[in-house]
C-alpha cells in the first residue's frame, strides 16, 4: 500500500513536471506569426532633389512578420523589395532609379531587411535590429516601430487585426546608391527618411 502511494505521488509529481514544461515551451517556441494586407499597406520613403522632398514608394513587397510583444525572443521580421516596384510619379525618373547609376536593379534587383532581433526601446515602442542589404552591400540597421493596436477583426471571422508603423533613416551613400556623378548629394540627397504603414492579420 505505502508503495503504490509513493508511485501514484510520483507518477503526479511527474505529470505535473510535464505539463508545466510543455506550457513554457509552447509559449517560447513560436511567435504569431502575421500576414500584411497590402491593399491597407504602404512602405514609402522621401529624399531631397536640391532642398525639396521627393516623396515614392514601392509598389510590391513581401515579408515574414513573426511578432509578439510577449514573446520578442522568438519574434522575427524578413522583408525583401524588389527595386523594379518603385514608383516616385515619373516613370523617366523610375528607370534611371533602376539603371546602373543608383540601385543597378538588372544585378541586384531587391532590398532586404532581416531582424536578428526585436526588443523593447524604453517608449512603449520596439526596435528591430538586423542588416539591410542594397546592392551588393550589406550594413547593420535598426528599424524602430510602433504597434498601433491589435483587436478581433470586425469583418472577417476568427482573425485578429494590427497595425504597425515604423520609420528610419539610412544613407544611400552608404549603400553604394548613387555611382559616378550621381553619389555627390548637391542634386540627390543622401538622406532618404523609410515609413512602413502595414495593416497584419492573423488567424485565431
């Protein structure tokens, strides 16, 4: 009798192990993962021709979004541009963008941001730091965000809507875009200021 009560104590004592170690895994194996509605999406960006802001976008994009402001250690985000979706409202100005003198989109036709990881900026707000790669350059990048809010999507059953914003600043110099004449900054500027607007959805 004292045997079988010292195994069934056991036997709970382990189960309960069990039961507690598979809810922590759970919950640091895997970060929601998210879907980008595009048509409620934009990544856009302005640079200087002499001291006016020129504003564009690109036009077609994809990403990875694994993002939980729980769980930031499993949280991820993978983004590649292709170069021939940009769109500044000149269709003259687009094709010289593409050519050899700036991003050279026939050799290296995508941008590419990659997060090593998310974490918290002290604000309410969060960072994503990786590398971006342009050109045939790659550099260490931060790319801070806000979640704008998370709720049960109104319109579409058994899925949760957020929104996401984010905005940076890089150096097209620094990235080899603009060759030649076109790397002085007196006409193109060097600064180009990045805003991501992107509405995610996710099954629940």
């Amino acid at each position: 009798m004292y045997n079988t009560i010292i195994r069934t104590t056991l036997l709970a004592i382990t189960f309960l192990f069990a039961a507690a170690y598979t809810t922590v895994d759970n919950k640091t194996a895997d970060a929601t993962s998210w879907e980008i509605d595009k048509a409620h999406s934009a990544i856009n960006f302005t640079i200087n021709h002499f001291f006016t802001p020129v504003d564009g976008t690109f036009r077609d994009y994809s990403a990875t979004v694994n993002f939980d402001p729980a769980n930031l250690e499993e949280s991820r985000i993978d983004v590649t541009i292709p170069v021939s979706g940009i769109d500044t409202r000149n269709e003259r100005r687009d094709n010289h963008l593409m050519s050899e003198d700036f991003f050279n989109a026939a050799q290296w036709p995508n941008i590419r941001f990659v997060s090593s990881e998310i974490v918290e900026d002290g604000e309410g707000g969060f960072i994503a730091k990786g590398e971006m790669t342009i050109r045939d350059i790659t550099r260490d990048f931060e790319l801070p965000f806000e979640l704008l809010g998370v709720m049960d999507h109104p319109m579409q059953e058994n899925t949760r809507v957020a929104g996401i914003r984010a905005s940076a600043e890089l150096m097209r110099n620094d990235y080899g875009v603009g060759t030649g004449d076109w790397a002085a900054t007196a006409v193109v500027g060097n600064q180009v200021n990045i805003q991501l607007n992107l509405e995610l959805t996710t099954a629940i």
